[in-house]
C-alpha cells in the first residue's frame, strides 16, 4: 500500500490564473482609460482656484488678462523661493492661499516683503497667518460676501465704490492703516503701510474669480489694488511646494509625515480603489449556497454524470470533496464483504482493525488510505482512486 501525505492546495495554472484574474484586469484597463480621457478633457483650461491661467469660474484669467491690457506684466509662481526671488519695488506680490505656508515661511515671506519697498497682497489671510505676517493685526471669524461701501479714504477704494467684499475681519494696532469696507464695525480690506511699500489685507478672494469680476466695482478695486507697480508676482502656494511643506531642502522640516504632503484627492482615489478591489473580490469569492439533489427529468448512465461531477470538482480544484468521495464509496463497497455492517462502514475505530484483519496488513496504511488527508494534486488523487481499486481487489480475492 502506499500512503498518502498531507498537502495543501495545488498550483493554479497560467490558463487558471488568466481565466480568474482577466474580468478584473479588463475593468482596471477600463477605470484607467476613463480617468486618462477625463484628465486629457479637462486638462485645457483649468488650473485651480483663483489661477490666473484658468478660465473657469473659481480661476482669475479675467483679472490677469485686463491687467496685461493696461501695461502690468503677470508672473505665476508656485514656491515660495521664487516669489521672495522677484519681489522689487515696482513689484506686487499676490498671495493667494497664505494659510498654506508653514510658520517658519511666514515670517521668511514677511521678511522679505518688508525690505521689497513694493507691495504684498494677501487674500484671506486667517488668524493661523495673518498675526505673523502682519504684525500687530488680528483676524476674526469671516463673514458673508456681499456688496458694500469703502467708507474709508484710500482712492481705489472710493473710485470702485460698492464692491463685493467680506470673510476675514481686521483689528489693528497701529495707526498706519486705512480700514475700507467694513462689516460689523470691522475692516474687510485693510491697507498697512511699512516704509516705502505697503501690504494689503483682502477678507475674501471672490472678487477676483471670473464669475464675479464684472459684479459691482469688483474689477475697478481689483485692478487699481493689484496693477498699482508694473509687475505682479502671482504667489499661488500649495502643499506639493517645498516651502509650504516647511521644507529648505536641506532636510528640515517642520514635523508633518509623508502622509500630511499627499493631496486629500489622492487620499480619497486610493480608498476607492481599495473598495473597489473588495467589491471584486467578494463578486469572485461569491457563493450561491449549498447543493442541492434532485431527481433528474431524463435518465442518464452513470458515466456521463459521473464524468460531468468529476468535471465540476475539477474546475473548481475540488481535490477534497472528490478524495471524500472516491473513500466514501470504496468504504461503503468495502464494509459488507467483510462483515461491517453499513452504519459502521465509515467508522474508522470498526472499519481498520476488520480491514487490517482480513488483510493482514498494519492499520496505519489503511487508516491513511482510507480516511487519510487531501491529495496535495490531480497525479495524488488518480494515484488515490488507484490505490482503493487495488484494495478493493484484494478484499473480494482474499
């Protein structure tokens, strides 16, 4: 006799794997089509907010555009190296987003404009900047965006008249402001004076998106605030700048991981893919239950349904059921020709030791035979079904 060892589950094929793994294949092929077709569609126009390249209704191409008409050149920098780079004192620096920038490039940025002799406009600059951008003003929590009057001194506050200003609300110390458009008694728009240049505070950007340049004496304040020197340095900072990340490039930092610099849109596209790949898994991993027997409608011999079930066990690499299968019958077929009855044919305590009786041979061997572990592959089982031929063989001659 020989014996059967434990195994785990066999090798798939190439042709197995290929047939499994190609539905999920095909639609990773389809979502990368779809999201190259969409990037290349949407790609032309659109930068993001408040870009002076982008011509949707959150960009600011309007702006730039009707500045570049009246002689002021528009430079768009995105790291903070290159905008302190360019500023001069026939330079305004626009900075677009400055609660991105760390505090350690806040107090670089402010440095550097205050020795510009130019003039350096924020727009919603919060209370996690503007205390050290400025010194000595405050910001307090924002307010709606409606039209309003200057009611302040400063020309191109009064020559824009209404304009639609708000958010961010400004206190100062000193007495070198000029506070315009106020909300509850608070500045919206607040010019600091510093030497021979000057840095403007704006509560909100939304005058300068497309969609509202044309609202009110948004364009007239917009352009008299932003085209007063001859060159405009367009700041546009953003967590994949070095200098927003706190980072010199010599390796210090300001303390936040890898995952702090990854864009939240990454962030989230990585999530879907993830239970999109779960989702996949469990439609291939599905089951519909158990099986069922039922009679049949026609009459069919018994090798074609036994041909047609070792066909489904092997599609399925199910080695163990037919293993069961194959010992099952073999007991049952075994049992009566050596005088045990058929409730203890599977009952390897009675079936073995009658068995080995009648043989003469150990109980090891036929226990394993008999009752042993799955065949670890389809060489195993054959040799298996073999192995219970011989052996029912040797029980009839004996």
């Amino acid at each position: 006799m020989t014996r059967i060892t434990a195994a785990t589950s066999a090798s798939l094929t190439p042709r197995q794997v290929w047939a499994r793994v190609r539905g999920l294949l095909l639609a990773l092929l389809l979502l990368v089509v779809a999201a190259i077709a969409l990037a290349s569609v949407r790609s032309g126009d659109q930068h993001g907010r408040l870009d002076p390249r982008s011509a949707d209704q959150y960009g600011s191409r309007a702006v730039a555009e009707l500045l570049e008409d009246r002689g002021v050149s528009v430079q768009v920098v995105t790291t903070l190296r290159e905008a302190t780079a360019r500023l001069g004192p026939d330079t305004t620096l626009l900075v677009t987003s400055p609660d991105l920038l760390a505090p350690d490039r806040q107090e670089r940025l402010r440095a550097a404009a205050e020795g510009s002799a130019g003039r350096t406009v924020f727009l919603a600059a919060g209370p996690s900047s503007v205390s050290t951008l400025v010194p000595g003003v405050g910001a307090e929590p924002a307010g709606p965006v409606v039209p309003r009057n200057p009611e302040c001194p400063l020309p191109a506050a009064r020559s824009a008249g209404d304009a639609e200003t708000g958010g961010f609300r400004y206190t100062a110390d000193g007495s070198a402001t000029t506070s315009c458009f106020p909300s509850d008694g608070l500045p919206t728009l607040l010019l600091v004076e510093r030497g021979a240049g000057d840095t403007v505070l704006l509560g909100s950007p939304d005058l300068l998106r497309n969609d509202r340049l044309a609202h009110r004496g948004n364009a007239s304040l917009a352009l008299q605030l932003l085209g007063s020197r001859p060159h405009l340095v367009w700041y546009l900072p953003s967590l994949a700048d070095v200098s927003a990340a706190g980072d010199d490039g010599d390796g210090a930092g300001d303390g936040r991981s890898f995952t702090d610099l990854i864009p939240q849109g990454w962030l989230w596209g990585t999530l879907q893919l993830a239970l999109a790949a779960v989702l996949a898994a469990i439609w291939r991993g599905r089951r519909l239950g158990p099986l069922v027997a039922e009679r049949l409608p026609v009459a069919i011999r018994a090798s074609e349904s036994t041909e047609g079930r070792a066909r489904l066990y092997r599609r399925t690499n199910a080695r163990d059921r037919a293993a069961d299968s194959l010992r099952a019958a073999s007991r049952t077929r075994i049992a009566p020709l050596i005088g045990v009855s058929s409730r203890d044919a599977h009952s390897p305590s009675v079936l073995v030791p009658a068995l080995s009786a009648r043989l003469g041979t150990t109980d090891d061997s036929l226990q394993s035979l008999l009752f042993g572990p799955v065949p670890a592959d389809d060489t195993a089982l054959v040799r298996l079904a073999d192995q219970l031929d011989t052996l029912e063989r040797e029980v009839r001659t004996s």
